[in-house]
C-alpha cells in the first residue's frame, strides 16, 4: 500500500468557481463583505506564516504550548489510529501530535489547496518513514465523506479558525463533524478565548503592518484571478473589537471614492470615501459558550486545556 494518497472531492475549477461566487455575492451586497479564505494563495500563506511569528500575535505560541504540554494526554485520552486534520494547511503543528500518537497508523489532512497538501505529506513522510497519509482535496464547511480508516478518530479542527465561522455557519460546520464521529472517536478544538481589547486588536494590526499587507492581498488575489483593477493603496487596514459579538472584525476602508472593474463578472462595484468591506471575523470563546455550542451540535466537551497565560484553548469532544 502506497503510503500517499490523494483523493480529489472537489471539481477542478470548484476553487475559481467559489471565488467568482464570493465575490460576486460579497461586493453587491450592503454592506459589502470578502470571506477570509481568500487572503491564501502563495503569497497570503507567507504573510500568515510571518504573523504566526510577529510578538502581537500570540494565538499560535499559546496553542503550540498546550500542544507540547497536553499531546501526551490528548493521545492517552483518545488512543488515535486516525488523525483527520481539517483546513490542514502546512499540517506545521500537526507534528506535535503525531510525535505524541503512537498508536497512529493513517493521518489524512483535509485543505482545499492541492500544493499544501501534497507539500505538507513529502515532509512528514520523510521524517515519518511509517506513516501514511491520506490527503483529501475537499472543502470542509460544505460537509465531508471521510475514506475506510481505523477507530478511534481524532477529528482536529486548530488554530482558532472556527472563529471565522459566524454563528449559523459554526452551528452547521459542528453538526457535520459530528456526522463523522463514530463511537470511541473525539474531536479536538482550537478555540481562542476572549480577553483585554487591546491584546486582541494588537494581533491583529500589528506595528510592523503585516497584517494590514494580509488583509489587502485578498485585494490583489481578486486582481489576478477575476481582472479587477483594484489598487491595494486605495484602501486602509482596519481592525477593532465588537464587544457584543465577542469578536474581532478586519475590514478594508477605501481611502477615497473610487470604482472597481471586475470583468470576469462583468461587474462595476462603487465605493464611497470612507466605506469598508468586512474580511474576517474572527470569534473569541468562552469555555461556556464552546461547550453549549457542540451541545447543540450533539457532542459533550470532555476535556478542556489552556495555555499557561489562559489565552487559548484546546478542547477534546465527544459524540452524545
């Protein structure tokens, strides 16, 4: 048996064909919006990547901490054969729990991006000379039929990205992991909590302005993908803290009134001085709230670990 696979669920042009959706929908509607997922093509990655690192940015420091520290318990917890890693990425701090499960036999990462996942699997593979990877190119907010693989599961959902989901969308994202969970199987959450106003908009509008390079490269993915003639200095960097929904909130504010052409949609989008367009939220957690959420979703929060600092979370449930 070949230790990679790759197992394409998505259509080959599903990803230009939710771009062209998005966008369309986001920028004809009041207020205008731009979801997160699109900040990553191969230059966005690499923002993210030198954001992990910036000191205002703590989410993966504390979740790296707690992998060290709890990866024994979180293997002894849920004695894992499979480890399913949703929205996978460079599967970078994946490689604290697979140094930690072994009784692992199969990892299958779950990413959108071909390149990510075939990139990701080389590297473990080199260093995990036994282990064998079953990368899935799917979309996992719009519902997942895993492959045959061995019990118990550990379904791994890291970095705080559920806050991307706005409630509605989380409710049904919850629901459809816990479709996936047999019995024995668990999932483990990264969830960052709430905290002082100030530490949350630091992270996310840092001194050295890479956030703010992130947040208008979807700007210039947009440019390339869709030939828009959207110009990244016209528009300013814009984080803050909505206090009622618990959640930070980027937006891009054009600097002047300006028009956009997009012509691959045949669209001309306006925008007065001053208007913004909402590209991620970003939910901050409370560990009542995560537990009343997979509740709804018919799974029980077992175990429940944070870093040393109580910034972030990581949390193990299982099916009801």
């Amino acid at each position: 048996m070949s230790p990679f696979e790759l197992t394409r669920t998505l259509p080959e042009d599903a990803t230009g064909a939710a771009l062209r959706a998005d966008v369309l929908q986001g920028l004809t509607r009041t207020p205008k919006t731009l979801p997160p997922k699109w900040f990553y093509d191969a230059r966005g990655s690499d923002l993210f990547e030198e954001i992990t690192r910036l000191p205002e940015y703590y989410p993966t420091r504390a979740e790296r901490e707690i992998l060290l520290a709890r990866g024994a318990a979180i293997a002894a917890e849920t004695g894992a054969r499979t480890l399913v890693e949703l929205g996978s990425g460079s599967s970078d701090k994946t490689r604290h729990l697979l140094d930690e499960l072994t009784a692992l036999q199969l990892y299958v990462p779950v990413d959108v991006s071909e390149s990510a996942l075939t990139g990701a699997a080389r590297s473990l593979l080199a260093e995990r000379p036994g282990l064998r990877v079953h990368a899935l190119i799917a979309d996992f907010t719009a519902g997942l039929t895993l492959p045959e693989t061995p019990g118990p599961r550990l379904v791994a959902f890291l970095g705080g990205t559920i806050g991307n989901l706005l409630p509605a969308e989380r409710a049904l994202f919850l629901a459809s992991v816990r479709a996936l969970l047999a019995p024995g199987d668990a999932l483990l959450l990264g969830t960052d909590l709430v905290k002082d106003e100030s530490v949350l908009v630091r992270a996310y509008d840092d001194a050295a302005g890479v956030t703010a390079a992130f947040n208008k490269n979807v700007l210039s993915v947009i440019d390339r993908e869709l030939g828009a003639d959207f110009d990244p200095r016209d528009f300013g960097h814009v984080a803050l803290w909505d206090a009622g929904h618990e959640w930070i909130e980027m937006r891009l504010r054009a600097r002047r009134a300006l028009t956009v052409k997009i012509p691959e949609l045949d669209l001309v989008v306006h925008f007065e001085a001053g208007e913004e367009v909402r590209t991620e939220v970003s939910a901050k957690f409370r560990q009542e709230g995560v537990r009343a959420e997979l509740s709804a979703a018919g799974m029980e929060l077992t175990r429940w670990w944070t870093d040393e600092a109580g910034r972030f979370a990581l949390s193990l449930a299982t099916a009801v």
